[in-house]
C-alpha cells in the first residue's frame, strides 16, 4: 500500500533534520578530538543538506528560523567548528598562525550583518506607497532590483562565505593557513562589493521617488486618465478568480476603467489585462481617489477592507459578487451597504427579498452574467465514443455545512461510478480552495485524483502525435501574458517593466488563447480521464467540452445553465429529495443524486438519449429565471447599468457642490471657523 504524499513529506522532512543535526555533532566531535577526515566528512555533509533544504524543502528553512537555529547560526557554528579543528591540531604556534584567520572570519560576519542593515534600508526607499501594473511610472526613477544575493540573508551568507568555508577545509585537510586565508580573502571581497553595491542604491540619485513625490505623481496620474468606473477588489492570494472573472467585461464598458487593489501582491495575480492597475495599500492613499473623476467602484467580494473604500462619499459603489447561487453567501447582509446590487436574473432579486438582509428591491438590478458569453450552447447528445462528464465541486466553505461541498460524503462514489462506465470520460476540476478549512476535504481530493490516475492506467488507446503545436500556443500565450521581469525583480523594477501595454493586446490574449485551448484539447487522447487544476483551461472551456456537469449547490450551476445542457447535483445536506429542491431552487432543473451515487447510470442513460430527458424543458425555463433574458446581450444591460450608477454618482456630486457653496457664508462676511466634530469610537 502506498504511503499517502503527507506522511511521505513528514518522513522526508525528518529524515533531513536528523542528517543535519548528525552532521553537527559529528563535525563538533571531530573538531575536539580531532579527527580531520570525520571533521571534513560531516562539514561536507551539513553542506549538502543546507543545499537540499534551500532547493527542496523551502517550508523547513522557515521551521528552523522559528526555533533560532537559522541559517546564519548554523553557518557561523559551521565555521566555528572549523577553527577549533585547526586549533586542535597543533600547539602555540598554530594559534598565532590562526589568530589573524579567526579576526578575518569575525570581519566577514561583521560585514554580513553590516549588508543586512544597508538591504533593509534599501528595501524600505524601494517600497512605495503605490504599485502599478499598465501604467507608464517611469516618472519616479525607477530601476531594476539588487540582486537576489543581497536581498536574500540567507543565499547571501551562504554563496559569499562558502569560500571561507572551503578555505578552512581545505586547511584542516592540507595543515596550510594559506589555504584558509585565500577563502577568508575571497568572502571578504565578496562581501565588500555586495556592501558596495548597496550603499550606492542610497545615494540621492539612485533612488526612487519619495512618498510624497509619489503621492503627487498619483495625483497628476488621476487627473490625466480621468478614470470613470473602477473594479475594486481585496482578498487572499487564491481569490484573485473572483476579480479576473470581470476583467473582460469591465475592459468592454464606456468610459476609462480602473482596477484599484489593496494588497501588494495582488497586482501579479490580476491576470493578463489592458486596464490600468493602482495597488494602493494605506488607506490614507486610498483616500485620494475621493478628489478623482472616478464615479463607480464595481465589488465582486466583501472583505475586510471594503468598509475602508465605502467611506468616499463621491463614489457609487455595487456589489456583483463573483458567482451567485443558492448559498447563503449569495445573500451576504453586507449587501446592504451598497449603493446598489447587480445580480443576473430574477432568481437573485427574490433571493435577497426572502432573506431580509437589507438590501431593498430598487436597489437590485438586474445585469445577467456577461462573462457567459463564451459559453457554448447546447448542441445536441454526444456524437462520438465517449460522453464527457465533468465533476466540479465546490469547496467546503467557512461554516461547516456537510451539504456545502460533495467531496467528502460523495465525491469517491460518484467518481467510481463514472469511471465503471467504459463509455465516459471524466474531467475533474476541484475548486481551488478545497481542504483549505477541513482537512477531510482535502484528504478525499487526493484520493479522487488517485482513482482518475488509476483508471487511466488500465484504459488504452492511440494517443495523438505530439507535432509541438501545444508547446507554439503556450510559448505564444505566455509571452503574451507573462511580463518579461526577471525572477530577481522586486515590485518597483516591475513597475517598470509592467508599463502602458502596447495597443491590441487584449485582442491578441483572446486569440491566443482560443487557438491554445484548440491546441491542449487536440493533444490529449478522447478516451483519457483529466484533473484539471491549473489556471489553463479555464472553467468555462470545460463546459464547452462536457456534455454533463456534476456539482454542488454553487455558482457553477448558474453558469453551466447559460449551455442548457443536462447537470446533476450531489444532495449530502441531509434533506430530503423534496425539501431539497425547495430549499435551493437552482436545483429545480437537476437531477439529484445520493451520496452513494446509485443514480449515475439512468443519469448517463439520459445525457445520451434526449428523448429520456424530461428536465430539458425545465432547464430553459430556470436559465431565464437565474440569467434573465438572452435579449438584450448581457454585456450591453452591464454597460448600461454602469452608465446609469455613473450618472447617479455625477448627480449627487452636483448636489453636494450645490449644498456646500450655499452653506459658504463668504458672501455674507467672513468664513465661520468650523466647530471640531464630536470624538467617535474610530477616531
């Protein structure tokens, strides 16, 4: 039986942490004996494994930083093991002969410490108040980074005192100082340039703007775009699917879009886009956008950092979240601290009336789903040998509900019932943050991708002949999407490197992506089941090729509807068959199945014989009722409830202006000196 992959990575850990705790004790009892070969044995050894931690096992470096045996002191104990070898190995003269070694070996350390101080000082004049991504900055004198050594304690200390290192080894082994004082030299040269090259990063001309010239430039930055209608957005690392799903229709509206950002690393998790991107993380820049020409901020999440933006009186703020379904999630009360709330259809309108959160019926406006539009309709049974099901759960969610995600309770049977049918191929397509809150979750992920694996072993059949068109497209569609940014750069020389893209790119990503996804289809057999789990294909080209979609009560459902095709849904909430479907109406047109997936095969029955499928009608009637009408086009009812927010927004700017000019007593006598307002809970 195999070792399941958590366990194995435990045992590897532990396994290097003994060998490198065997090797300091070893080189410490050779160095007091001592023995030279045993000294150079373990020295070599303890080496290897730093070698090993810092190219494979990453997560183990931050380990031994937390318990205060980091690289720079298992380094420095390295080394001074080193020495009392040599001093052991012969009387009073040796020592002198050592002594101005040992003082050399001190200044090299010294200047370590002295190049860590110098690259946090660097950093902190590198770390502006702004991030930008399709935007010329040029303007703040910008430059590329230091290099990784420099900024990197641990590499650094590592690359520039391994001369040092193998000085004093070579000593021990030979019983000749010159030896140990040519590696000392060549640490201390090493270290004296890399110092070097930090402190001219310091001076006056080399670095970027300061706070305040950037703050400025911003300003003027504003003032220039005259952005009109902004995608506001802030969330964890594996979240940034919620924002790119509305970079398309957001790049298609009227007016000059805007994405703005809180968190800093966000900016490269945006994906390949024309709009301009402003990463502002202080909510003291943030507020600068009050006195801009922005009039809209589109929301598609809640976060902890929405309340912050929500305070700028001049903006109108909406909430089109990023997928809408029967969850309570979809209802969230925070709603109501919009201006409005922009859903698909009908479905959500009444969602929000029957949850009573807030959120008034004229506030709600219905927009349909425009990123939809690449979504295949429904073109008839499967024609060729295999009938494409895809099975796409959702996760588990923060609450704990056993009905949110079908993975743990059913996920196994449903996929064994799949694969028993010689006539279906699976794709599987988890959601991202599955076994992120219950470990279960994540622990039946794996052993559902075991079972696909295990099933493509036992299935043969003509693969096609690899002819390099799959390995063209992603070339094309990388260079494309990926920046030219050097794995060194730091966020201003990607600032940099990331400016105003040239025009038409957008159309050539489209493209390129079409004639990719043509590519990555054609390369993989018919008959062989897929994981999918990278960002490529996305989750919309996947229902292009399914014919069946198996899910959860999520988002996926409403947007596999705009296909009209068959879909299925796992009921693990413990509810009734009945009780289910009144309970989450999304499921009104789905076939339900038990978590032991005993209705698989009259399901697959009906996928290939239409004439069985009685929810057909069903389905075109909910698809109307979740996404509104097909006419006018989705994209066209977003642009047009983007142009009336930003209307509303221009007129209760007017207003305003109006009320604060006739509140103005300067044609009256002299301006009244404002009373200081009264102290709250957040001043």
């Amino acid at each position: 039986m195999p070792v399941p992959l958590p366990l194995r990575q435990t045992l590897v850990r532990a396994l290097v942490a003994a060998v490198l705790a065997a090797a300091f004790a070893v080189q410490a009892m050779a160095a007091l004996r001592p023995h030279v070969p045993l000294l150079l044995a373990a020295t070599v050894a303890s080496l290897a494994v730093e070698g090993v931690l810092y190219r494979w096992q990453r997560r183990m470096v931050s380990l031994f930083a937390k318990s205060h045996a980091d690289l720079s002191v298992r380094h420095v104990l390295r080394d001074l093991l080193l020495v009392v070898g040599l001093l052991r190995l012969g009387g009073q003269d040796r020592e002198t002969a050592y002594a101005p070694l040992v003082v050399g070996l001190l200044v090299f350390y010294a200047l370590h410490c002295a190049i860590q101080a110098v690259s946090v000082l660097v950093r902190r004049t590198r770390t502006l108040p702004v991030v930008t991504r399709n935007i010329d900055a040029s303007a703040l004198r910008l430059s590329p980074a230091p290099p990784l050594l420099l900024r990197r304690p641990g590499h650094r200390l590592l690359v520039f005192g391994l001369p040092a290192t193998a000085g004093l080894l070579a000593a021990a082994a030979t019983d000749e100082p010159g030896y140990a004082a040519f590696g000392i030299a060549v640490s201390l040269g090493l270290a004296l340039k890399g110092l070097y090259d930090l402190l001219v990063r310091l001076l006056p001309s080399r670095r970027p703007a300061g706070e305040q010239e950037v703050l400025d430039w911003l300003d003027a930055w504003l003032d220039a775009y005259r952005p009109t209608v902004g995608l506001y957005f802030s969330g964890g690392a594996s979240s940034a699917y919620q924002a790119n799903m509305w970079l398309e229709p957001l790049a298609k509206v009227d007016g000059r879009p805007l994405i703005v950002l809180r968190e800093r690393f966000m900016v490269q998790k945006i994906a390949a886009t024309d709009i301009p991107v402003l990463c502002l993380p202080k909510v003291s820049t943030l507020m600068r956008l009050e006195h801009s020409t922005l009039q809209v901020l589109i929301h598609p999440s809640n976060s902890g950092k929405t309340s912050q933006v929500l305070r700028i009186p001049t903006i109108k703020h909406t909430f089109v979240n990023h997928g809408e379904s029967d969850k309570l999630s979809s209802c969230n009360p925070y709603a109501k601290a919009y201006d409005e709330v922009w859903v698909a259809g009908p479905a959500a309108r009444e969602r929000y009336a029957a949850a009573e959160v807030g959120v008034e019926d004229k506030e709600v406006v219905e927009i349909g789903r425009p990123q939809l539009d690449a979504v295949r309709p429904y073109a008839g049974p499967p024609t060729g040998t295999y009938t494409t099901v895809l099975y796409a759960p959702t996760w588990e969610g923060w609450d704990g509900n056993p009905g949110n995600t079908s993975v743990i309770e059913a996920g196994e049977n449903l996929v064994r019932a799949l694969l028993a049918d010689p006539g279906v191929r699976l794709l599987y397509k988890p959601h991202p943050l599955t076994g992120s809150v219950d470990p279960r979750a994540g622990a039946a992920d794996l052993r559902i991708r075991e079972l696909v694996r295990a099933a493509n072993r036992e299935r043969t059949g003509e693969r096609p002949v690899p002819d390099g068109e799959l390995v063209l497209r992603t070339r094309e569609l990388d260079q494309l999407t990926t920046t030219d940014c050097r794995a060194g750069a730091d966020q201003v020389e990607r600032m940099l490197s990331q400016s105003a893209p040239e025009p038409g790119r957008a159309d050539a990503v489209a493209r390129a992506t079409a004639a990719w996804e043509e590519a990555y289809w054609a390369s993989l057999p018919q008959w062989e089941h897929q994981v999918v789990t990278d960002v490529r294909p996305a989750l919309y080209t996947c229902f292009n090729r399914a014919d069946l979609l198996i899910s959860d009560v999520s988002s996926v459902i409403s947007d596999f509807l705009a296909s009209g095709k068959p879909y299925a849904v796992a009921n693990t909430s413990g509810l009734t068959e009945e009780t289910f479907r009144e309970t989450f109406p999304t499921v009104r047109a789905a076939t339900v199945l038990t978590p032991d997936a005993a209705g698989v095969p009259r399901l697959l029955d009906a996928v290939r014989h239409p004439e069985r499928d009685e929810l057909a009608e069903e389905r075109a009637e909910l698809k109307r009722h979740l996404l509104g009408p097909d006419e006018p086009a989705s994209q066209e009812r977003f642009n047009e409830a983007v142009r009336a927010l930003c209307s509303a927004a221009r007129e209760h700017r007017a207003r305003m202006a109006e009320r604060l000019a006739a509140e103005l007593p300067g044609q009256r006598g002299p301006v009244e000196e404002a009373p200081e307002p009264a102290p709250t809970a957040e001043t």
